[in-house]
C-alpha cells in the first residue's frame, strides 16, 4: 500500500473501478496494492464508477469504429430513422423531464425529420424543381404523405417512359 501515492488519472480510476467491479470478492487493500495507490483512491474510484461519472468521451477509436458501422450499413435514411426512433424512445421512457423540455425537444425532432424528408424528396425528384412538384400534388391531394407524392412521382415516371417507347 503506497501511503503517498500519486493522483490518479480519469483513466486508472476507470480501470480500477472496472477491475473492483468484475472481482468483488477483492478487498479494497489488495486493489490499492495492486494499483499502487491508497484504499482511498481506491474506493473514491468505485463510487466514481459507481455514479456513471469515469465514462469516457468519445475517442478517436470510437469515432473510427462508428464511421465504420456507418460505411458497412451505407444507407443514410436507415441510419437516421434508427436514431429518430432512438431518441423519441428515450423522450417516452424517461417521465422526470420537463413537460416544456419534453415539448421542445419533439418540435426539434419533428423539424429534423421535416428537413430529412425534403432532402430525401429533393434527391428523389432531382432533376425537377421538387418543391413545385410537391405543391402540385398537394393542390389536387391535400392529405398527402411524403410516400404517397413518391409514389405518385414514380408512377408519373414509368407512364413517361411507357409513352416514350
């Protein structure tokens, strides 16, 4: 046991932590030992660790691994869809929050998702001035969703090319 020991970093209180956490049956003496700090460090590190406070911040690893995860499922609009449903999961499970907060934090989700669906319109309807056509088929189906003025689009297109031929 090292009566002047050091202080610890973020990272050997996370290891200690982690390391008390998978052997319980450990005494905190022999961890201090082992990490050449005092049992006070030791258990300071535990409750740490304990509270969610030692979890460390994004790395370069970690942004590495998820840059990754995002190039192996190369799909954009599923990645977004997984992380909109996350978050409105989070907003329903969690019943302490703010109803105000709770509010603005739908309307963020809402305009996000707004935003999403025009640029995923936009790259759909390329060539054409997307926002008139969405315009136009709202003038003759008010109650329509974006799938639908897709739909449509796409039917408009294969009777063009039907006639072309």
């Amino acid at each position: 046991m090292a009566k002047n020991a050091p202080t610890l970093t973020k990272g050997n209180r996370l290891k200690i932590a982690k390391f008390a956490a998978a052997n319980p049956d450990i005494s905190v003496d022999s961890i201090a030992d082992k990490y050449k700090c005092t049992p006070g460090q030791v258990r300071y590190a535990i409750t740490q660790g304990g509270k969610g406070r030692l979890q460390r911040k994004s790395t370069k690893t970690t942004r590495r691994l998820q840059a990754r995860m995002i190039k192996d499922k190369q799909d954009s609009k599923v990645i977004f869809e997984e992380q909109l449903h996350f978050a409105l999961a989070q907003l329903e499970a969690d019943d302490n929050i703010d109803p105000v907060q709770r509010t603005l934090a739908l309307e963020r989700l809402v305009r996000t998702k707004k935003v999403q669906t025009e640029h995923e319109m936009q790259l759909h309807l390329k060539g054409l001035d997307w926002k008139v056509f969405i315009e136009v088929v709202k003038m003759f189906k008010p109650d329509a969703y974006e799938k639908d003025i897709i739909r449509i689009f796409n039917e408009a297109k294969e009777r063009c090319k039907i006639s072309q031929d």
